[in-house]
C-alpha cells in the first residue's frame, strides 16, 4: 500500500498546487492505454467508412464506446518518427531525430513525467521504434538481462501471435495490479505493416479469423483498379482484420481486469497503408489517421468529432493534462483534453506534416500543410532524385508500371510518384485522393498563396532548417502565429 499511498500524495500536492485534472475519479488516479497499428490507413476501418465487410468490429466498437475523430493526423508518415513525435509532443525536426534516429538527450520524453508520477510504464511490439531504448526504462521485459528493454517483436510472433499479446498484457496488468500503481501502455499491432499475411513466409503465417479475396475488397481511390493490385489488397485487409482481432483481445481483458472505467484508451495509425501515394508521404492518405478516444465519464458514446483538427503533437500533452501532471516546456503541441468532453478549440484548424530522409546521399524532404478544403505540398529535392522506398517493393507498383506501358492516366500516376514537381495543391474536399494538381491553374493562385504563407509560417514557428530556402525561393517569409495563450512559445527557444 505504501506506492499508492505515495500516489495519493501526489495527487493530493498536484489539486492543492491548482493542478486537479481528471485524475482524480471516483475510481482512483487514472490509467492510460494508448493502441496503434502500423500501416493501417484511415478508410480501411468500418467506422470510417470502409465498404469491406466485416473489416474490423472491435475498432467499430470501440469508436462507439467514445469518440472518433475524422481530422485527425500524425506529423509524419513514417514509424519511428511518428511514434517518436507522440512520446515528446513535438515535431521530428525537433526532437533530434527528423527520421530513424534517437531522440536528443536534451529533449522531454513522456515516460520521464509518468515515472516521477509514480505510474508504471510499458510497451508491447514496436518497441525498437521508440529510441534511445534505456531512457523508456519500460517496467516489463521478458530478458531478466536486459531489464527495460520491453516486449519486441519476436517476443510477439513478429508481432502477429495474439496469444502473445494476451498472454504480456495480462502480465503487465497483474503486476499494476500488485504494485498499486497507475499505468500508462502502448501496444502495438505489426499487422497490417508488410509483409502482409501469406506473403511473409513461414515466419509470418499467424491464423486469421478471416482471408478476404480480391473481390471482397475496396481498392483506395489513390490506386487504379488493377488485378494484381486487388491481390495485394486482399492480403493487406486481411492482415488489418488480424490487427483488428488482437485490438478486440486487448479490450476485453482490460475489461476483464476491471480496468474499464478508470483506463483512457486512445487508439490510432502510425501512418498510411504501405502502398504508393500513402506511406512515407504527405498526402491526406499519408498522415491522416483512425483517431479514436474511449475516455469513461467524459466522451459521449458514439460522437464524431468532425470540427478539430489534432495532431500526433498533441497526444503527451493531453496526457500530461489528463494524468494532472506539470506541462513540458517547449512542446510543439496542445491539450486537446477539453475537447474529450465536448468543449470547442478555436486555434487549429489545420496540420502541418513533414517528411525527412536525411540519411540518403541526397536527402528527401517533403513539407505539407492540409486544411479541410485544400491541401500544399513543398517538395524540395525536385529534380535530384528520383523517389524510392518500401510501398514500391510489392505487387501494386509493378502492376502499375506495367500498365502504365499501355494505359496514359496509370503512367502518369507513375511518373509523378517517382519524379514529384517542385509544388503540389489539391481540393481535399472534392479530391482527396490527390489525383488532380491543381498548382497552375489560375482559379486556385488565391488558395495557393494563402497556403505558401501557413505553411511558411508553421515552418517558422517550429524552427524548420528548410525555410529559409523556402522563403527565398518564393520572396515570402514566415511570421508568428498566435497559439493557445497559456502555451506559447517565442520561435528558436
């Protein structure tokens, strides 16, 4: 009794402090589960408009149980970075780590507030994506000599066994349990991430409840509608129904456990499905994500929350909030905590995105800013190179280029894709496939303007090394945006 009593203590200092948060329930401090899956895209989810039958019930149940959010989006489109950003409430050209690198020592992570606060800290699957390992210090770890190392993929079944996944969480909450103490966890599904299912081998060919075939499923607007691209998604759906049923394990045993109701569960995608014009981008199809928030006693069953604009910037700081803790200085993002229990924000009503390969011999930067109508995108390597990376390496792209052979409209798809043009804007209300760039047609030069100016400004107010080339390579310059009052920051600190 004695570690809960240290919580309390806490607590009770933080409410005195004026610092009283959700925290303090009738059931006591509160638990955090935070659920991704990797690749998995925004419509490939029932509950946001999937036509796949049956394609994931308990993600469906669960946006049923709280609220979803149809704008929301992580700041990049690429693993590590992206849960990077969600570990330190800031943007990967801020945390040191722009791409596949360790996060600064200087700069806050999550787990560092949590474990002050007395709360137990673990991660199952995906955990080499979250870097440097030792500074997580995760509190469960199948290697007695490597403690705090947390549960990696081969300690899942390359991350596909949901016995696996059963059999660490209920571990990791018994001993919660036995410690008295708050929690915080992420689990990470590796389906739907390729290889998807049948096409990874022996290694990989974990049961599923449920193979979809090539006629079943829904081919994204962003792809043509090709029969070997049919194939491949038949493999990718079914590899996200297997994510799907490790996500409805988990909630029923953290139900079971009698965790329900003093557990905020947040779920989402670390970026788009692995498929040309998604992934490793910045295109609606790249950053926006299936955001759902199960928050008892403060979201509403089943609300839609189709008016604010979140971000993966802003999930520590709404954690913080929500678990009573101080705010981090120098965090990018914001609490959307009011927001859980219908509130309104008035200060976003936009995202800025990035994308950043600068371990390549010539580096790959791509910045966008998306709205709800329209979206802008800066690619600065135009002309240096052409683009390569992992959603080009299945069936789908060889299909497209062998159409392309015979077929204008693919090979055009083609060549964009690999050769990219300097700028790129598209109405994401009516278009938000980005099929039609619409960057020279004089109807829209109001629109881009007004876009080059945000993003020019984004960039600014977070330090962004490219815009200075950017401003001199369209004579404007980035200016300070009024932010939330309570947490604003001056440019460079």
């Amino acid at each position: 009794m004695r570690t809960q009593s240290v919580i309390a203590l806490f607590f009770a200092v933080c409410m005195l402090a004026g610092c009283a948060s959700p925290a303090e329930r009738e059931s006591g401090p509160l638990n955090f589960l935070l659920i991704t899956a990797d690749d998995l895209e925004w419509s490939s989810v029932g509950a946001y408009g999937s036509k796949v039958d049956d394609i994931t019930p308990n993600l469906d149940r669960l946006a049923s149980e709280g609220i979803r959010f149809t704008n929301a989006h992580v700041t990049i489109a690429v693993c590590q970075p992206s849960r990077q950003t969600l570990m330190t409430g800031r943007f990967p050209h801020n945390i040191g780590a722009p791409g596949f690198d360790p996060i600064a020592d200087e700069v806050p992570i999550l787990q560092e507030s949590l474990r002050e606060a007395g709360y137990l800290n673990g991660i199952i699957g995906k955990t080499a994506h979250l870097k440097p390992v030792e500074r997580f210090g995760w509190d469960l770890s199948p290697d007695p000599d490597n403690p705090g190392a947390g549960i990696w993929m081969d300690d899942l079944g390359k991350g596909r066994d949901i016995n696996l996944y059963k059999s660490y969480l209920t571990e990791f909450l018994t001993k919660a349990k036995t410690e008295e103490r708050p929690f915080w966890l992420m689990l990470n599904t590796h389906d739907p991430h390729r290889p998807f299912f049948s096409r990874g081998g022996e290694d990989f060919q974990y049961p599923v409840s449920r193979e979809y075939s090539p006629e079943e499923i829904e081919v994204p607007g962003f792809l043509p509608d090709l029969p070997e691209i049919r194939e491949e998604l038949a493999t990718y759906y079914t590899s996200a129904h297997r994510a799907d049923d490790i996500i409805g394990a988990v909630l029923d045993i953290l139900d079971d456990e009698g965790f329900r109701d003093n557990t905020l569960v947040m779920f989402l995608s670390d970026n788009g499905a692995s498929f040309p014009f998604a992934k490793a981008n910045t295109y609606l199809n790249s950053t926006k994500t299936p955001w759902i928030v199960r928050f008892p006693g403060a979201t509403t069953p089943g609300t839609v929350d189709s008016t604010h604009f979140i971000s993966s910037i802003d999930y520590m700081p709404t954690v913080l909030e929500a678990a009573g803790l101080s705010e981090v200085a120098n965090m990018d993002g914001h609490s959307f905590l009011s927001v859980l229990s219908g509130e309104r924000q008035e200060w976003r009503n936009s995202v800025f995105t990035e994308f950043n390969r600068p371990w390549s011999r010539i580096s790959l930067h791509m910045r966008g800013i998306q709205n709800k109508d329209f979206g802008y995108i800066y690619n600065p390597f135009f002309g240096s190179r052409k683009v390569t990376m992992e959603s080009l390496s299945g069936l789908t792209w060889k299909a497209m280029v062998e159409a392309g052979k015979s077929d204008q409209a693919v090979q055009d798809r083609v060549d964009l894709f690999q050769d990219r043009v300097p700028e790129e804007l598209y109405a994401y209300g009516t278009d938000p496939d980005a099929l039609v760039n619409l960057i020279d047609d004089p109807e829209y030069a109001g629109v881009l303007a007004e876009l080059r100016q945000e993003l020019a400004n984004e960039m600014f107010m977070t330090r962004d090394s490219l815009l200075g080339q950017f401003e001199t390579k369209f004579g404007i310059t980035g200016v300070p945006i009024l932010r939330k009052p309570s947490t604003d920051r001056s440019p460079g600190s």
